[in-house]
C-alpha cells in the first residue's frame, strides 16, 4: 500500500508542480509516446524473459498494492505453530509428526495459523522438513545442507522478478530517447510549415524522454526496491523455519527452538522474547486425549 502511494505523490507532486508554471496537462497525453514506451518496455521483457517475466512483474505489481505480507505478527504466528507442532511431538512422540507433515493443510495445528497456511513454499518446507526428521536416519548436517539448498533455490527465484524490474529501470531512459528521436524525425517532416505545429511537435518529442526518466526513476526502480524488501522478509520467515526445525532435530525443546528461529528475525520485525514466551503459553497443545496451556517452565522440564 505505501508503494502505491508513493508513486501517486510522485505524479502528484510533478503534475502540481508542473501546471503552477502554467503548463497544460493535454500537451503530456501524448498516447504515441506511451505506446513506443511501453510497447517497447514489454517487448524487452518478453525477449529477456519469456512470457512468465512479464506476468511475474503484473503479479508483483497487484501484491505490492497489499503491503508487505510479513509483519511481526505474522512471525509471531509462525513461532507459534513452531512450538505447537515441536510440543505436539514431544508429548506423544516423533512419528505423530507425519500424521501433520503428510497433509499439511488437513492438520488441526497448521489450520490455526492461516498465514503459515497460506504460504504454499513455506508449509511445504517446513512439512517435508519435519517427515525427514520422523523418518529418522538423516544428520544434523546432511539436514543443515538440505535446507541450505531450498533456500538458495528460493533466493535464487525470489530475486528474479526485483532483476526484472531493475532492467526495466535501467531501459526506460533509453526508450524515452527512441520515442525523442522519433518525435525529432516528424518534426523535421513538417519545417516549412506553420511555427505552431512544429512546436507541438517538438514537445510531443520531449514527452518522451520525459515519460522514460518518469518511469525509471519514479516507478520501475522503487518498485524493484519494494519487491526486494518482500524477498528479504520471505528469505527470514524461511530461515525462521530452518535455524527452529534443526534445533528439534538436535533435541532442544520446543521453547528454545523456536528462539533459535527468533533471533534470525531483523530488530524491527522480531518479537520480544517476552512477547514469544507469553504465546507460548496459552498455546493449546494437541495431544490426543485432551488440550491443556504448555508454560515456558513446562516446556524447559520437557
């Protein structure tokens, strides 16, 4: 949401700016300039990147229009479904895990937590994770390497879309200068005529080199920062799960595995350990016969 009003005080601000010096805002629709521009923009796209870049940039662009997904709370409740799953296992034993990591979505602890269960990469992370670890027979480190390797996988695809728009940024300029040349050639069509259509010329010309530094400056190269703020935020809530599930499979309990998944948190966004530790204990924890409240002091006796 902050893009979006972003980018409208920059137009704003430049249409503001602009008709106080009395110019006209019909003389700046010029619909030729955007479609050279724009045409030119998409096509560089689809060259580069095939058909799937330029759907990636209209999706980053509709998700940009919701924020950024990863707030604190939503890291909250990933530490939260964390330990009900890690508490889960410890009650009634490994194996239980499968029954919760074969069906992700059909589990009764991952279908409190609808942001966990909304993010298809992360669940299935973290649900093929935890059948390696009731399977058994897998190390600490061949773990830490497997998870290391989705991670650079994911890294890898998440900075694809931000190089997109990158690119974009840096070719705008130039197809404003195409679109200027242009606009020079038609007007070097018409010397001889009247003064006043060849100065209508020349400014439908200058749109264009103006349109392209707008567009790179003013819109492509924000929004390629915005998206690489939202990789950065998907990048810890998926090292929250790493650094928390290999602190299971090493033997921590619950509470301190999920620290472990905290700490990897920025400043801004991480919860307080008192905010974690107060969490932690009016979680309802599933354990077959019953439910019951699992304190920090019953989870560090586990």
């Amino acid at each position: 949401m902050f893009s979006v009003i972003g980018v409208i005080i920059v137009f704003a601000s430049i249409v503001m700016g602009f008709t106080m010096h009395g110019g006209k805002l019909a003389v700046l629709m010029q619909v030729s300039e955007f479609v050279i521009i724009g045409g030119a923009g998409l096509g560089s796209v689809i060259v580069g990147y095939g058909p799937k870049g330029a759907v990636s940039v209209l999706k980053a662009g509709i998700s940009l229009l919701k924020g950024n997904p990863y707030k604190k709370q939503t890291f909250l409740d990933l530490l939260h479904a964390m330990y009900d799953v890690f508490s889960t296992a410890r009650k009634e034993g490994i194996l239980e895990l499968e029954k919760h990591a074969e069906d992700p979505h059909q589990s009764e602890i991952f279908q409190k937590y609808p942001t966990l269960l909304n993010n298809h990469h992360a669940l299935q992370m973290l649900a093929d994770t935890l059948k390696l670890v009731a399977m058994g027979g897998v190390t600490i480190y061949a773990l830490q390497d497997l998870l290391d390797i989705d991670l650079e996988s994911h890294h890898e695809e998440a900075a694809h879309t931000p190089g997109i728009l990158s690119t974009l940024a840096d070719a705008m300029p130039g197809f404003g200068i195409v679109a200027a040349v242009l606009g020079v050639v038609i007007t070097m069509g018409a010397v001889g005529g009247p003064p006043a259509i060849i100065g209508e010329k020349v400014a439908a010309a200058l749109v264009g080199t103006f349109l392209g530094i707008l567009l790179a400056y003013g819109v492509f190269a924000p929004l390629a920062r915005a998206t690489e703020a939202i990789a950065k935020s998907e990048a810890q809530y998926l090292a929250c799960i790493r650094n928390a599930v290999i602190a299971f499979a090493r033997g921590d309990v619950p509470l301190v595995c999920v620290e472990f998944g905290r700490r990897n948190i920025e400043p801004d966004l991480r919860p307080t350990f008192s905010e974690l530790e107060h969490t932690c204990k009016g979680l309802t924890v599933v354990d077959g016969g019953g439910s019951g409240k699992a304190s920090s002091t019953e989870a560090k006796a586990a």
